[in-house]
C-alpha cells in the first residue's frame, strides 16, 4: 500500500474535473451567446443578402395606377416599361420660363418645361422649394448648349436628358430625393 492517504490524491482530480466543467460550461455559453446573437442579427435583417440600405420611411413612394402608394422595394419587382407602365405619371409644369445664350454664338434659347415621376407629391413639394437652384442649374446647363445641336431633334433629346439629370441632382443635393422620371418641353425657341 501507499503511504499517502486516498482522500488526498482524489482532491487535486476533483480540481481537474471542476476546471474542465467551468471551461466547458464557459465554451457553452460563448457557442450558444454568439447562436443567439447572430439569429437575432439575421432575423433583424442585418446579415441578410440583400444589398442596399434601409428604406428612408420619409421618402416619396411610387404611386400605383390606382392610386395605392408602394415603396421602392416593393416596387423594383413591377420597374416600369415602355409598353405597360403599372405606376401612376404624375406631370408638373414649371411656371416661369428659362432664358440664356447659348455657348460660343450670339444665339439665346428660351424654353418652357414640365416634368414628371411616378413618386408621390412630395417630389414637386421638393421641386417647389428648390426652384431657385434648379432654376440656377437648368440655366448652366442651357449655356453650355451649341446652337447648331438645338436644331436636331437629336439634340434636343440629349438637352432633354442632361436637364432630367440635372433636376435630379439639383434635388439629391438639397432634399435627399431626385424621382424626375423625364423632363418635357412645352415651349422652345432658339434664335
């Protein structure tokens, strides 16, 4: 036999066997934490794969042929076509006419415009605010304009999109939004 008591030799491996438990029991609640952190990511969409950002609630939405208001998400599915359009066209007409010359001539082009978007009323509230710098960017982009293009039609549809783009830009700088769809002259003349 040995002549060091049983009980004593049994301690130092109950010390053992209790770390191993406590490091375990540890490990356990690290894997089920982070289990439960990353669901609660994923069901809060944070891991999800859609890409994007979170949808502003106070952005425009996109006005449906008979008048329901969708949000952008939910409207990506039904993008509106050439041939069928789902979405509603809504038309303003900017009151005061626009006035510059025209670069390298001693021509002038004076025009009227309308625009339009399938977003609700809050685009031309945010058009009506802004006029002032819209006005501002639409009269540089007219001044840049060569005389000669504006006789083409081709020209014309080229003016037509920089002027959308423009608007577009002009209300992201100031609201946040652009949602011009197109830009449509009402009256134009180049002398």
């Amino acid at each position: 036999m040995s002549d060091t008591n049983p009980e004593e030799e049994e301690k130092p491996k109950k010390k053992k066997g209790k770390m191993k438990g406590i490091i375990v029991g540890l490990v356990a609640v690290a894997v089920l934490g982070g289990g439960g952190a990353a669901g609660g990511f994923y069901v809060a969409g944070t891991m999800s794969s859609e890409d994007g950002e979170p949808e502003d609630p106070n952005a425009p939405k996109i006005i449906l042929k008979d008048g329901t208001a969708v949000s952008e998400k939910e409207a990506k599915a039904a993008m509106p076509d050439e041939s069928d359009s789902k979405f509603k066209i809504t038309y303003h007409q900017i009151e005061q006419p626009f006035t510059s010359n025209l670069s390298n001539s001693e021509s002038f082009a004076q025009l009227s415009l309308a625009i339009s978007t399938y977003y609700d009323e809050r685009v031309f509230e945010h058009v009506t605010e802004h006029e002032i710098a819209i006005r501002s960017a639409v009269l540089m982009e007219l001044g840049q304009q060569d005389p000669f293009e504006l006789d083409t039609s081709d020209g014309k549809l080229k003016l037509k999109k920089k002027l959308r783009d423009v608007i577009n830009t002009t209300l992201k700088e100031k609201s946040g939004f652009g949602g011009i769809e197109d830009v449509y002259f009402t009256s134009l003349v180049v002398q």
